[in-house]
C-alpha cells in the first residue's frame, strides 16, 4: 500500500468482520518527538494472546476464504520500515488495540494519504457502526464523532449520499485547519 490511510482502511475493516460496533481511529504527529503514530481501538471479539502473536505473519490468518492474512503485516512492515514498529493489544470479548508508530522525519515514511476519504467511506460503508477519528497534530486536536453527529440527523441517515457528502467536506476543511491552512 502506498498510505497509511489505506492501512488504516483495511485494520478498521478487520475490526469489523470482528463484530466491533464502535471503533476509535486516533491519529497523531509529533515533529518534536519526531514520530507519526496511528492507533486504531475496536470493542470487537479481541484474540487471545497466542492468535494476537501470529497475527502480524503473512500465513496466518482466521479468514477462510483465502490463506493468506495481509493487512498487519503490511503495516507492520510499513512501520519498520520507518524507524517504528507496532503493537497489538487484545482481550477476547472486549476488543483489539492495533498501535503503529512511525519515526516522522524517515526518507521511507508513507505519505499519511487523504484521511477525510478514508473516514468518510468508512462511514457510508459501514452506517450501523460508530467510529470516533481524533488526529492530534503539533499542540492542536480535532476529533468527530458519528454517535454525535446520528443524534443530531435523528431520522436521516447518516449514510445519506447528501450527509457523506458533507461529512467528507467537513473532515477535508477540518484536517486542512488542523495543519495550519485556512
């Protein structure tokens, strides 16, 4: 995969084939510590401790369809690559924390990618689930909600073609201000 974004579209979809209703996405950069970080946080089946051990190798995988089991390693690689690594917390019946950290300033660091499509087809693909996406830059936070934002449409959903669409508007407009455009 050539973005991040794209690893983090393929982690949240394991969460979801894990059961998760709710998934935490959390994005940080830290140019003092120098270090990229992406945490994705799932209330999904969870693995017990030897399945979350083999889950970054390529041959393995719970997945019957096919043999093979990409989307860890990928990242994990990805991450090495960069100066970082990655860890997998995970309790069975509570849920998955994938944490992969990267070192900001390496020559093999991928580009982070466009973070507002990733968020928004996630939303239209997946309506019944909750995701909170914070992306904390430098000193500066922004985070949304779609728990929040489904109690204000009340009876539009929110994978209304009009909504995605304003949803994604408003992540682009609201990650440019975040990285200092206007």
């Amino acid at each position: 995969m050539k973005e991040l974004s794209l690893h983090v579209l393929d982690i949240v979809e394991n969460s979801l084939r894990a059961g998760a209703t709710e998934v935490e996405i959390k994005i940080v950069e830290d140019s003092k510590k120098d270090v990229l970080s992406i945490e994705i946080k799932d209330n999904g089946r969870g693995m017990d401790e030897e399945t979350a051990k083999k889950a970054i190798d390529p041959f393995f995988t719970t997945r019957t369809e096919r043999k093979v089991g990409l989307g860890l390693p990928l990242l994990a690689q990805a991450a090495k690559a960069a100066g970082g690594g990655i860890a997998i917390q995970s309790t069975p019946s509570k849920g998955t924390t994938v944490r992969a950290w990267f070192k900001k300033s390496h020559i093999d660091l991928q580009p982070l990618g466009d973070m507002a499509k990733t968020i928004s087809a996630l939303v239209a693909l997946h309506p019944e689930v909750d995701f909170i996406y914070t992306h904390v830059k430098e000193d500066r936070v922004f985070c949304f909600s779609t728990k929040e934002l489904k109690e204000r449409l009340q009876e539009v959903p929110i994978n209304n073609p009009l909504v995605i669409d304003w949803i994604l508007r408003f992540l682009k407009e609201s990650l440019n201000k975040l990285s200092g455009g206007a």
